[in-house]
C-alpha cells in the first residue's frame, strides 16, 4: 500500500431496541448498540445469532421489524440503501463478472452521475491504496481471491461512504491470505478511519481487528468490550468459552465457606482456593463453574502463593513447537492446558505422564452454574 | 506406418471395451442420425440430375447446375427468398426479445401466487397444437363470426378480412406465433437469472442501483451468454420459418408477402412434383442456413467470447 491520502466524513451508528422477525421467529430480539464515529466494531457469535442480519439491517437489505436505525442523526428504518451512505463488502465478494476491475470499482460513482475526470481519480486512487494498479483492466474472474476482495473494498471506499460494513469477508480466503487481508483492513482503517462494523464468526479476526467486539447469541448481544476486556472478564460462560483459543476450561465445583475462608470443591474433591476480593459474595453449596484458561493451567508450578494444585489425567498431548496442549481428565471432565514446559524438547514423555495440574489463581473465574453469570 | 495405424486402431478398440456402456448409450442416436439424416442427403444429388422417377435417383443423368438457373429465374423463387427473410427478420426484431423482456417482468412479480398465475398462462399457448392455433386466428379473424370483425364493426369501423389481405400476414404471423411461443421460451431465460448470483443484486443497491438499473446492469449482463445461444439457434433457423403455420394461414390472395422458401418447395415439390427443382431450392435453403449459424457463431465468439462450439 502507498501512501495516498483520503480524508472521509464518518458517523455514528445506533441501534435502538432492533428486532427482526419472519414470521413468528424472532432472529434478533431487541439489540442496543452504540457505534462510535471512526470506531471499528466487530459482530462475532456462532452462525445463526443474528449478526449478519444486524448487518443488513444497518445496510438497508433487511426490513427492521421493530426498533430503531440510526446512521448520525439520521434515523433510516425506512431508507433505502443507496441513501444511507454505506459501503458493504460481502463475503462472496459479488464483483460483478462481466466488468472489469476498474469498472467494477467506479460501479457505485457511475449509477450516482459522477463526471468522468472524478471517477477516474477515485479509482485511481482505491487502486493505488489497495495496490490493485496492474490489474485493473481484468475481469473479477482472472483474480484471486485475495485480489478479488480487495477490489471489494475498493468498491467501498470510492464511494467514500459514511460507513464501511463488513459481512465475513475473509471466510472464503485460505489461512495465509486471512491473516494478509486481516492486516491490510486493519490498515486501510487506521488510514481512513472510517466507522466500521464487521462481522465474522471467527474469534481471531474479532480480536485482531476490533476497537470494541460484539458477542452475540440467539439474537441477543452477551456482551461488549474491548477485545481484552471481553477476553479478560467474561461476562457469562457463553462469552467465556467463545473468546479464547483454546477456549477456557469449565469445571463444575460447589462453593465451601469455613472460617470466612472461600473454596471451590471439585466433582473429585480437590478444593480450589478463592483469593478474597472485594464485594464477592457467595451462599455456601452455591453451585459454579471454575473457569481457568488454558494458558493458567500448567504443570509446573509458577507461583506457589496462587496455586491451585488439581488431580489430573492426560488423554492427548498435542505439540505446537513452542508451547503444547496437554488435553486433560480434571474431575471427570475435560480440560485443556497450554504448557511451555517440555522446554522445546521433543520428548514429550514427561508431560504426558503428569498427574497433577496447577491452576493460576490470579486469573481465577467464577461463574454461578444455574444463570451462567460471571460472580467473581 | 501401418504399425501407427494398427496401434491407432487397438487404442480405439481399447477406449471402446473400457466406456462401452457410454457408447452403448450413444449408439440408438447415432444410428438415427446415419438412417434419417445422413443417407437421405444421397438424394441430394437429383438438384443436379434432371430426375425421372423410373430411372430413380442414381439412373437419372446429370444437369448441372441447370435447376438452380431456373430457379433464379423464377420471379416466385427469388419472391420466397424476399419473404422469407423479411418474415425471419420481423420475428428476429419482434419475437425474439420477447421471451427476455417476459422473463424480466416474471423476476420482478414477487406475489408468488400472481407470478404463477401469470407464468402457466403464459407457457400454455405453447402445448396448443400449430393446428388449432391457426383454426382460432381464423375464426377470430374471421369477417362475419370473428371477435375481432364484431368488435370493429361494433366501434363503426369497416369489417375487414385480414388473412386474404397481404398487408396483414406478416404481423398475424408474426403476432399468433410470439402469443403461443413467448411465455415457454422464456423459461430458459428465467432459468438464467436464477443463475445470477442474488448479493451482485444486493451490492448494487447498497451501490445506489435503482431496480430498473439493476436489470440494465446486472441482469441483462449475466445472462448475455445465454441471449446469445438463443439467438445463434434462432439465426441458424432463420430460413426455416414455421413452415407448418404458414401453409395453414396462407391461401394464394396472400402468397405476394406469405410464400415462403420452405411453402415454396412443398407446392413445386410435392404438389407439382417437380423433385428435382425442389431439392435444388431445399439445397439452397441448407447452405443459407450453414452459412447464418456458422458466421453467428463466429460473430458472437469474437464479440462476447460465447459461442455453440
């Protein structure tokens, strides 16, 4: 990517109690969300949640059943797409076939009467952001599907839209080329700034990419955070073991309170100790889930004061070069760690033998088994 | 050399013994074609032959070119010619684009039960014989009992009987042939745009494409390959014009604009039993024919990359 420089007038977006129905079924059930001017959002959740159907709602190719869309000041329930002022890239592309590169990428410009001296600067200068300059004279079918996607975005950003939005566009790309594109939107967003939303159903790309990450379910946000935060302090166990890879581990455990002290019994008895916090409360027998992260379980001890040592079986050892996932039997159920301590050994035995694993108290998490919720 | 040959010959035995169900398959197609088509073309050879029908085809003797001559001319020949294209280039014009324009109108009804309503309405005309739809042009045209007289009449105009009036044949035909063929062939079409690609449609309008530029630039677009088809088969038929049709709609008051190559060669041929005159004219016919579906296909490979081979 060179150097060009564009300079875009960006809005906010904002959903108001948005549902959508077809027929009785309720495919988004009354979602609030505030979209900052410049701000880069990512809807993530398993498929069928409902984010791509927010998407399109916000692009105008859903009818909003009830609630409110607002894009700035401007409420677009009932405008058409072409007047909100968005840009979208699908995840098939949708290049037209029979256009060139080019004029796939002055489309939008053409239908809106642009004279012909700015259309040809505005592709020349999507073309030089998205480094599409040798290829502008093919057809969508003579590309790749890295190139293809670019033109994509070169499609959106001509139009210098208000605000971009993203519909899986990197599930159709192979591994390599993902992480490629992932960088280059990064890029072309931290250039034009342009309000973003995005949405994927993989966690890696909501990470990477996100200012602030959506987690959706059944139609329902679970929660919204900054990619840390979200990955840091779980809402509930949905978002817990969605965010994460591995994701974390949840053990089922009854509360212990004796001498003000807390713990957490495990199905086999082993206790986990709770450091004391602030504002915790819990009724003892109350019954929860632990959460650890696989990176917080290891075999070896790291430090002794917020440890919790736990009786341990290991079914599959999976080697990673630096690290290892040791898959595990933790109370009869299973657990994932992820363990640096073969020491790029490649003898593995000694793992693979442990009986005993050490949970990392400091990035302990509680979640009560009936409502699902975070209570530490 | 012969061990290049024989070497030829095991390959093919071989690809034969490993598909032979394929070409088992193959095979009542081919023997059709051979029996039908290609053994009958050894008649052709009595266009140069002054042919008698009890020295048969290979006993007659040779005229040369003589029956083409005479058919070019004959003022009734070259007549037919003139008809023949004219009607092939009226129905090009107005016939063709109809299925397209029917097929895009179908894609936009989005009542499902009106659309198809519409659509079986519009496809039965086609499973109506040739027959029976010359019989309802005829009564409906007819000057005393005709819908259309009684209606004319009704308005004060002057009752009028078309299909003795040559000025009305093309259109009649032409008319009566989109009514019964248009809805049916536009399936192929309708088939096509369910082809394309529904987000292309969505990407337009976020685009700011209205509906009717959505036709114009997407839909039309991605379905030119199959236009294309059509229209190389309708060229490569050009000279065929509904024979059937025409030799029940047309009587001698019409023949001036009715008369074409292929009714031409029927009254010379069969009636007149002029065989050799009339296989000149049908071999005449067949070159045309090669000629408009050959540089249509080349035509169109040049210009759209699509083509029939």
């Amino acid at each position: 990517m060179n150097s060009a420089n564009v300079t875009l007038s960006v809005s906010n977006v904002s959903l108001k109690k948005v549902y959508k129905r077809y027929g009785s079924t309720e495919i988004v059930k009354g979602i609030d969300l505030e979209i900052g001017a410049h701000e880069f959002v990512v809807l993530v959740g398993p498929s069928g949640c409902g984010k791509s159907t927010t998407l399109r709602m916000i692009a105008g190719l859903e009818e909003i059943s009830d609630g409110t869309v607002s894009i700035g000041e401007r409420v677009v329930n009932k405008i058409p797409p072409k007047d909100r002022d968005v840009a979208m890239v699908f995840q098939n592309y949708a290049l037209y076939p029979h256009l060139s590169v080019a004029e796939n990428i002055a489309f939008g410009l053409k239908l809106r009467k642009t004279p012909k001296d700015r259309v040809k600067a505005a592709v020349d200068e999507a073309s030089s952001i998205l480094s599409l300059d040798p290829y502008l004279e093919r057809k969508p079918s003579d590309l790749s599907g890295g190139q293809r996607q670019r033109v994509a975005m070169g499609r959106a950003i001509v139009r210098h839209p208000k605000v971009f939005l993203f519909d899986e566009p990197l599930s159709n790309l192979d591994a390599k080329l993902r992480t490629q594109m992932r960088a280059e939107i990064k890029r072309l967003h931290k250039r034009l700034q342009v309000t973003t939303v995005y949405v994927t159903h993989d966690q890696v790309e909501a990470m990477t990419l996100a200012d602030r990450i959506v987690i959706m379910r059944d139609g329902k946000i679970e929660q919204i955070g900054t990619p840390m935060d979200v990955f840091l302090h779980p809402a509930n166990t949905f978002v817990a073991s969605f965010i994460g890879s591995p994701p974390m581990n949840l053990l089922d455990g009854k509360i212990r309170k004796s001498d003000g002290k807390v713990a957490i019994e495990l199905n086999d008895g082993c206790i986990v100790p709770v450091p004391h916090k602030d504002g915790m409360s819990f009724t003892d027998g109350q019954e929860v889930r632990v959460g650890f992260r696989p990176e917080d379980l290891d075999v070896v001890v790291n430090d002794q004061n917020h440890t919790a040592p736990m009786n341990c079986s290991v079914d599959l050892v999976e080697p990673l070069g630096s690290e290892a996932l040791l898959h595990l039997q933790i109370a009869g159920q299973s657990a994932v760690a992820k363990t640096t301590s073969h020491g790029r050994s490649s003898d593995m035995s000694g793992i693979a033998n442990t009986t005993q694993v050490f949970g990392n108290l400091k990035h302990l998490h509680i979640f009560d088994r009936a409502s699902e919720q975070s209570i530490y | 050399m012969s061990s290049n040959i024989n070497n030829k010959i095991t390959g093919i035995g071989q690809i034969l013994r490993k598909d032979w169900q394929l070409y088992l398959l193959l095979a009542p197609m081919v023997i059709w074609f051979i029996v039908f088509l290609y053994t009958p073309m050894a008649g052709l050879q009595i266009a140069f032959k002054d042919f008698s029908l009890f020295k048969g085809i290979y006993g007659s003797t040779w005229v040369g070119f003589e029956h083409f001559q005479t058919l070019f001319n004959d003022e009734l020949f070259i007549r037919s010619i003139g008809n023949t294209f004219l009607i092939s280039l009226y129905s090009l014009v107005f016939a063709f684009p109809m299925p397209i324009i029917l097929a895009l109108m179908f894609n936009e009804l989005h009542h499902a039960m009106f659309k198809k309503t519409a659509q079986t309405i519009a496809y039965l005309p086609h499973f109506i014989s040739v027959v029976i739809v010359a019989g309802m042009v005829v009564s409906f045209l007819s000057p005393t009992t005709g819908i259309v007289n009684l209606v004319l009449d009704y308005f004060g105009f002057e009752k009028t009987y078309f299909l003795t009036n040559p000025d009305y044949f093309r259109p009649i035909f032409i008319g009566s042939t989109m009514w019964k063929e248009a809805g049916f062939e536009s399936i192929v079409y309708l088939a096509a745009i369910a082809g394309v690609n529904p987000s292309l449609y969505e990407s337009a309008r976020v685009d700011g494409a209205s509906r009717w530029q959505q036709i114009w630039r997407i839909t039309l677009p991605s379905i030119l390959p199959t236009i294309i088809i059509m229209l190389i088969i309708r060229i490569g038929n050009l000279v065929e014009v509904g024979f059937e049709y025409i030799i029940l709609l047309y009587q001698p008051a019409t023949f001036e604009t009715s008369d074409v190559i292929s009714t031409f060669i029927y009254r010379v041929g069969l009636q007149g039993s002029q065989y050799d005159i009339a296989t000149a004219a049908g071999l005449f016919n067949a070159v045309i024919a090669f000629i408009l579906v050959y540089s249509a296909n080349r035509i169109s490979r040049k210009l759209s990359s699509s083509s029939l081979w």
